[in-house]
C-alpha cells in the first residue's frame, strides 16, 4: 500500500494498483469486514471528501430520498481519503460511491458508470489553483517555490491536474513547490490557503464555488490563481460485479429523476447540483490523457 500518512507520497508518480485495494481489503487494513451478508440487506452508498458531507441535513436527506426510490436500508458510508473508498468499490464490499474521475479512470475495467451530477448546466467541473488574497501574482508559474497545499493523492483537480500541467511544462511537484502537503479535503485547501498554512493550494473549483455561497468571508481570503480546461464532473460509480442488482439500476433511475422529486430536490438545492445525468467513459478521456501525462514524464 502506498503510504497515505507520507505527504509527498504521490510524487513518486506510482498509481495505485486493483492489487494494493484488494489486499487492503482482505487484510482489513482499510476497513473493518463487513458482516456476512449484510450486502443483501443494506445498500451502501459511499461519499468521498468531494461530497460536500459536513452538512447532517444534507445527508438525511440524501438517505430519505435514496431509501424511498431505491427501497430498503441505505447506509451512507464516509471514510477520510478516496483510497479507502475506492477500495470498498472496487472489492464489492458497497454497492455504489460518489467518487472522483481519477481514480475512475484507474480502475475504470472494475467499475460502471451511474450518473455524473450537472453543475450550471453541464456534467463538467474545474480545477483551480488558488492562493492567499493579497498575493501579486498571475499566473500558475509564480506559484514557484510555495508551500502548496494538495486535496488528496487520489484527486484529480486537487491533485492530478496540477501534476499534469506542470509535467506538461516538464516540472516536478516536488522540486517545483518548496514542499507540499495534503489535506483530505477541498475544503481543507482553501482553510489551509486562507490561514496562511499553505501559500497556494489545488482545489475542486465546484467546491470552492459553493463554499464562496456557504462561507464567503474565508473563501474571500483567498484568491483564483488558474483554472483548467473543464473536466468529467465526479460521478457516481458501481463495481461491475453488482451489474445485476437491481437497486444499482434503481439508484440510476432515482438520480435522473431526482429533480422531479420534492425530497430530491431538497438534495439538489443543498448540493448546487441541476441534477443528475447518465453518461459514458469518454466523458473522462481528458483525465485520462492527463493520467498518461504524467506517466510519461515520471
């Protein structure tokens, strides 16, 4: 297993591999086991740190909703870091997760796609690179030398998309910023860039944009250094090994049609989501290219 508590892991340019998430999972080191059968009773649906989870109203009503279309108990299942989510999606160990187009694209072989939410019209997000408000400066390469903050190894717009530009333009994150760190969450990039604990930061532009609604006097400390080309929105994923059950084609149907639900609705308006939409793996080919990018460079 790569070592997540070591925060200049990831720029060893090592992806993780199915055999590192299943050997967690076996080993439990990831996660507790799950009691034997409790798969067939319990849906369990899984939210990473690009979820925005810290709002309880949010996720009861998220729970309510899922429960009354899909049918059934829904356990919604939150860890600190994609890797241990992902790892339960890919071993089977949950049903469905909210995940990130990195990782999707690392293990897209083991997963199907469900639905990728839509965000002021379209399935498409962007990264930004942001830094402290009174900094003069306009562009990402002034950026050099920085204590940047990263979101999580497994991100693609708080990590891998600044990985890629700067192996684009054959630089290394680890000799580019004079150190880096990761913060297991969006919104511990702009805390961590608004405090002053990080000179710059890369973070998921959807969240920074809810968070300049929910909590503009931090976000305010806080400036738009870049932002990248629009991308895959994270989407909502399903091993292929529950292809067959039927509640994954119910959470499908339940998503699509959850703005023409009250209760999906009240999701919708917590989330700053227009709704939900299925889609294709094409729709993360950029990510793709930006994966093979950085493999390329080393």
């Amino acid at each position: 297993m790569r070592n997540l508590g070591n925060p200049h892991r990831a720029t060893d340019g090592v992806p993780i591999t199915r055999r590192d998430l299943i050997a967690a999972a076996v080993s439990g080191a990831v996660f507790a086991p799950v009691a034997l059968g409790a798969e067939e009773e319990t849906f369990k649906f899984g939210l990473t740190p690009v979820f925005l989870s810290n709002d309880l109203e949010l996720l009861g009503h998220l729970r309510s909703y899922l429960s009354a279309r899909i049918g059934g108990r829904i356990e919604l299942v939150t860890r600190r870091t994609y890797q241990e989510i992902t790892a339960l999606l890919v071993s089977g160990q949950i049903q469905s997760a909210w995940i990130c187009g990195y990782p999707y694209v690392q293990f897209k072989a083991d997963l199907d796609l469900v639905a990728a939410p839509v965000w002021h019209g379209k399935p498409l997000y962007q990264s930004y690179l942001i830094a402290s408000a009174d900094r003069k400066v306009d562009d990402w390469a002034g950026l050099k030398g920085d204590v940047h903050a990263f979101s999580d190894p497994d991100s693609n717009s708080g990590f891998l998309v600044t990985r890629a530009l700067l192996a684009e333009n054959r630089q290394l994150a680890g000799r580019f910023f004079a150190r880096s760190f990761f913060t297991y969450g969006h919104r511990n990039v702009i805390r961590a860039v608004a405090s002053g604990l990080a000179q710059s930061g890369s973070v998921d532009g959807y969240v920074y944009e809810v968070m300049r609604e929910t909590e503009p006097d931090l976000v305010k400390q806080t400036r738009i250094v870049r932002k990248s080309e629009w991308l895959g929105f994270p989407p909502i994923a399903s091993p292929k090994s529950v292809a067959s059950d039927r509640r994954v084609r119910a959470l499908q149907q339940a998503l699509i049609s959850m703005q023409d639900d009250a209760e999906g609705r009240k999701v919708l308006a917590l989330l700053r989501l227009d709704g939900f939409v299925a889609t294709g793996p094409s729709h993360f080919d950029a990510i793709a290219a930006k994966v093979e990018t950085v493999r390329q460079f080393g």
